[in-house]
C-alpha cells in the first residue's frame, strides 16, 4: 500500500521499467479515490536513470487537490507525451494507496495516558 501524505513531495517506488514493452515511454499513474468516486490521473517523470527493480518518483497529492481518503492505482506505460488518456494503456503495477488526514505539524507530539480523555504533550 502507498501512503501519500498531503501537502508534502511523496517518494513512490513501483515496479514499472522492468516490465515495460517500449524503450521509450512515459509512466501515466491514476488515483481512483474509493469514497468518491473519482478520478486523478497524472505523467510523472522517473527519478532514478537506471533500470533497477523499483522506479521512483516523486509526487505530492496537492497538485491534483486529491482529497484524504482510500484509492486504487494503477502505473500505466504511455507512448505520449503529456497525455492523461489511460484507455488501452498497458498496466504495469496496481495497487491500493490512501491519502490520511494531514496529522500534527510537530514530530514530538505523542498522545500519553490511559484513555481519550487524558492525554499530554511530551
């Protein structure tokens, strides 16, 4: 599973190059949001210049204003430049992936005590 945090540059790693049919192409990923119905589809670039067994990318859920909730993806390989059409494509990698509720802003915030009502920061 890909956990996308919101409004921050996300780190995914797919397999996709190892199983792609095409010398040149470009990697098309399409975000179903599970709740609603709907889709977010966007061209990113690879990160990593050789073929290894995990392609990364980098994408921030905020671009497509991809609310916070469960998806499926899917990697598609694409001949075209730019394009977002994913009709016939050939599916490299599919999954399931979730944007969370963006927590606290402080990574030394942690809840403490016995019970929801008694808690303190440390």
């Amino acid at each position: 599973m890909i956990t996308l945090q919101p409004n921050t540059v996300n780190n995914i790693a797919v397999t996709a190059s190892e199983l792609s049919t095409e010398e040149t192409y470009f990697y098309l990923f399409r975000f179903f949001h599970v709740q609603e119905n709907k889709d977010f589809v966007v061209q990113l670039d690879r990160l990593n210049p050789t073929s290894n067994r995990y392609d990364n990318f980098e994408f921030n859920p905020e671009t497509l204003e991809m609310p916070t909730g469960k998806y499926k993806y899917w990697v598609y390989q694409s001949l075209t430049d730019g394009s977002t059409d994913y009709d016939g494509l050939v599916v490299l990698e599919k999954g399931k992936a979730w944007v969370p509720a963006a927590g606290p802003t402080n990574k030394n915030f942690k809840l403490n005590g016995t019970g929801d009502k008694k808690f303190k920061l440390q």
